[in-house]
C-alpha cells in the first residue's frame, strides 16, 4: 500500500509539473514507443498484404497454366508449352499480372499490388516493399518447382533402359549434345559477338530434348516398339542425363562470370563423379530406404522420406558448386531402381501438379518477347538470334538420326526429328539461365521461342516422316504410352 501511494504521489507530481520543470528523455521515451509501434503496426499489415498478394499470384498462375494447358492439350500439343505460353500472356510481354524486379519490373508496373492498393489499403509508400517481398516468394516457389521437376524426371527414368538400348542410342544421344552445343556456341560468339558465358548458356539449351512429347507421339502412331522408336527413346532418356550435366556445368560458370578451363575441368568431372557415385551408393542404400518406409506407420511416409533423401542430394550438389536439380535428378533416378518406385511416382504427382506449373509459368512471365518486334531497330538482334537458334536445333538434331550404324533400312530421319522437341527440358535450362542473370533479355527469349517453335513443329513432323502402320488383322494391339513404360 505504501508503495503504491507512492508511486501514484512520484506519477501525479510529475504530471503537474510545467516548463521548464519538464522531462524531455520522458517525452522522448514516450515518441520512440509511440514510433515502435506505428512500425510494428505497419509491419504487421504490410506482411499480411505480402501474403495476399502471393495468394493472388498463385491465382493468376495456377489459371493461366489450366486455362493454358487444357487449350493446349485439345490440338495435340503438350499442356507445358500451354503453360509457357500462359505465363508469357500474364507476364511482362502482356497483362502485367505477374512481374519480377530482375526482369526491371517495379511495384508501379504491378497490376496485383495496384489492385492490393485499391482493395487491401495498401500504403503506396509500403508498395515497392510488399512488390519485392512477394516476388521472392514466387521466385523460391519457382524453384522448388524445378527441383521437383528434376526429381519426377529421374523418377521416371530406368538406368537399365539405358543400358540396354546399345551403342546406336548413345552415339545418337553424345551426337545431339555435341553438335547444337557446339554450332550454337559458336555462332553466337563469331558471328554475332555474343559474350561467352551467354553464348554457352544459349549452346547447352539446344542440347535438351523431351522425351515426354516424341514418346507420346510414337505411342499415338504404334511406333514406339520400333527400332526407330527404341532408338529414338533410349537416346532422348541418355541425352537428358547428358543436359542436366551440361546445365550443371554451365549454370555453375554463369556464377563466377568467367570460364577458366580448370574450373570448367573441375565441374565436368565433379558432375560425373558425383551422378554416379551417388547412383551406386543410392543401389547400396535402396534397400534400406524400403526396409526404413515399411516400418514406419505415420501418414505420408513413402512421400515425405523420399524428397527428404532428394533434398539431401540437392544439397549436396549445391555444395559442390553444382546445381541442386542435379541432385534432385540423381535422387529420383536412384529411388527408381527400388520396389517403391511405381507408388512414388503416384505420390509425387500432386506435389509436382502444385509446384511444377509455378516454374513454368514463371519463365514465361520473365520472358519479355517485344524484345523480339521487328518494327523497333533495336530488336532486330533478338528476332536474328532466335531464327539462328531454331535453325540450329533443327539441324542440330536431325543429323543426329544419320550417325546410326548397323541399321540397315532404318529411317534415319525420322530418329533425327524424333530428337528434335525441346519441351520442358528446354525451359528448365532457360528458367535457370534467367535466375542466374547470364543471358540478356534478347538472348533468353530467344531461347524461349526456340523452345515453343521446336515444340510445335515436332510433332506433325514425326507423323510426317513415320507413318502411322497400317493395320493387319490378326497383328499384335498398338503399343500404348503406359503400356511400354518399363517396370
């Protein structure tokens, strides 16, 4: 009770003083909390409008890869060139829905933060915040996107279909990365004085090729038994192994912005040290990993350990100066020689249907195709840099079909355009070669519209050059695409 009359006769003595008997640390004290918690407020506010507008980015992207999936997929050509092609519309080449500051956005060319302004009381001066903030989020969302991506494409890969599709598909596979890489590489440095590191970035993405869209085509037209079809197909899982290498490589060079022949030396070998490596200790573990899964008994057990042993990899690989999709790809390609493997496919696919889209929407969200109008000057160099790329994986890859020995009577050219489609493979090296800031807007939507015309020719040309067989009674069903996947 004393203590507290106390206080109340200090507090109300205090209160009656006047100049110049004041305080001013007290008044300055109480200004300082006063600003602490105007900050706190606005804090508090500009994180959950951060949230809101990552919410209606993921609206944005999740329609536009639907609506532009399911337009693609109803003309035969596959969903994931839908969602580029979505992604270009909400992007910076159209609607302004879903920019990012390194493409040179800001918050004022943003139409999400204006409708956040208009509907959510966003401060203008807290705009360029919450813009940058929300971006990033999308951009590690992208991400995770194509480490998924790379670890559903090992997943669905067979070591042992490598091995056994023979000395043709490899020489097919070895050919179709050198020579693009090579004629691509090249001709951007001589001929059109494109810097190194961009040039290689540009070189190594016409070395992709997707194996999904040329073994649904020869599914579709009962070639897939074929030997053109075996080749075809042994040859495109080979050169996959073969890119993500080559992205590894050059990714881990556009880091440094130089390229030193011991360090290119260095990456080359700890790339192919580490891919097998990590496969043959994955065989030595791969029963244990299933041993581990069968005795657990919590909700989610196959899933969740394995992306656990995929981030793990991933790590490692981005130790090393590698790229973690590598390791991703590494993971998924071990985890695919053990008995979980047709469960874990299953069980991946509602994961890579939420992140997967996020990635390629993105890229073409980043790709700036007025970059590319011939009615400016000045952007005649993209348009001339994106014919020379087309013509080159064109090229690049029909030779390919030419270089098969021991075949008498098969069609060359048609293992030559089966190489051709580019696909999803060719936008992970251009999403990668755009977060890593070594291609100018010029040369990455080059890339991005060598990626869409070589999906989109590949696949009539394929039916053009393999006829469909004619049906024979009595003969043997049509090899469907699920039917001829290995088990």
């Amino acid at each position: 009770m004393l203590f507290s009359q106390s206080v109340a006769d200090a507090t109300a003595w205090v209160s009656s003083l006047t100049p110049p008997f004041s305080f001013p640390w007290l008044s300055a004290h109480h200004s300082l909390i006063a600003a602490a918690s105007e900050a706190t407020t606005s804090e508090a506010e500009n994180s959950s409008l951060i949230f809101a507008g990552v919410l209606l980015s993921l609206v944005v992207i999740y329609f536009a890869s639907k609506l532009g999936g399911e337009l693609c997929a109803r003309i035969n050509l596959p969903p994931v060139l839908g969602e580029l092609v979505g992604g270009v519309v909400v992007g910076v080449s159209a609607l302004h829905l879903l920019v990012f500051p390194e493409a040179g956005a800001d918050a004022a060319s943003s139409m999400i933060v204006s409708f956040l302004e208009r509907t959510g009381g966003l401060n203008p001066m807290a705009a360029e915040s919450v813009f940058e903030t929300q971006s990033e989020v999308i951009s590690v969302l992208s991400e995770l996107g194509v480490v998924i991506l790379l670890f559903e494409i090992g997943l669905e890969s067979d070591l042992q279909e490598l091995i056994r599709v023979g000395p043709q598909a490899a020489v097919v596979a070895i050919v179709g990365v050198i020579v693009p890489f090579a004629a691509g590489t090249a001709g951007l440095t001589y001929l059109f004085d494109v810097p190194a590191v961009p040039a290689i970035f540009a070189g190594a993405a016409l070395t992709a090729t997707s194996i999904g869209i040329t073994a649904k085509v020869l599914a579709e037209i009962g070639s897939l038994s074929s030997k053109e079809g075996q080749i075809i197909i042994g040859a495109a899982v080979l050169d996959d192994v073969l890119g993500i290498i080559v992205l590894a490589v050059v990714a881990s060079l556009a880091k440094t912005g130089e390229i030193a022949i011991a360090n290119v030396i260095y990456l080359i070998i700890s790339a192919g040290v580490f891919l097998v490596g990590a496969i043959l200790v994955g065989r030595f573990l791969g029963p244990y990993f299933v041993a581990l899964v069968d005795e657990m008994k919590t909700r989610g057990q196959l899933l969740l350990t394995a992306l656990i042993f995929a981030a793990i990899l991933s790590y490692i690989a981005a130790a090393i100066q590698l790229e973690a999709i590598l390791g991703a790809f590494a993971a998924g390609l071990i985890l695919a020689e053990t008995d979980k493997r047709r469960e874990l496919e299953e069980q991946v696919l509602p994961v890579a249907d939420v992140l997967t889209p996020i990635f390629f929407v993105v890229v073409g969200a980043k790709t700036d195709l007025s970059v590319l109008n011939p009615a400016v000057p000045s952007n005649r160099e993209g348009l001339i840099l994106a014919l020379f790329l087309i013509v080159v994986a064109i090229i690049g890859k029909v030779v390919t079909g030419f270089t098969v020995f021991g075949q008498p009577g098969i069609n060359r050219l048609a293992i030559g355009v089966g190489m051709i489609p580019r696909g999803e493979v060719g936008l992970v090296f251009a999403g990668v070669g755009s977060a890593s800031g070594a291609l100018s807007d010029a040369t990455e939507a080059a890339i991005i519209m060598m990626v869409i015309l070589t999906t989109f020719i590949a696949p009539p040309l394929l039916r053009l050059v393999l006829k469909e067989p004619e049906t024979v009674p009595g003969s043997e069903p049509v090899e469907t695409l699920s039917e001829s996947k290995p088990e």
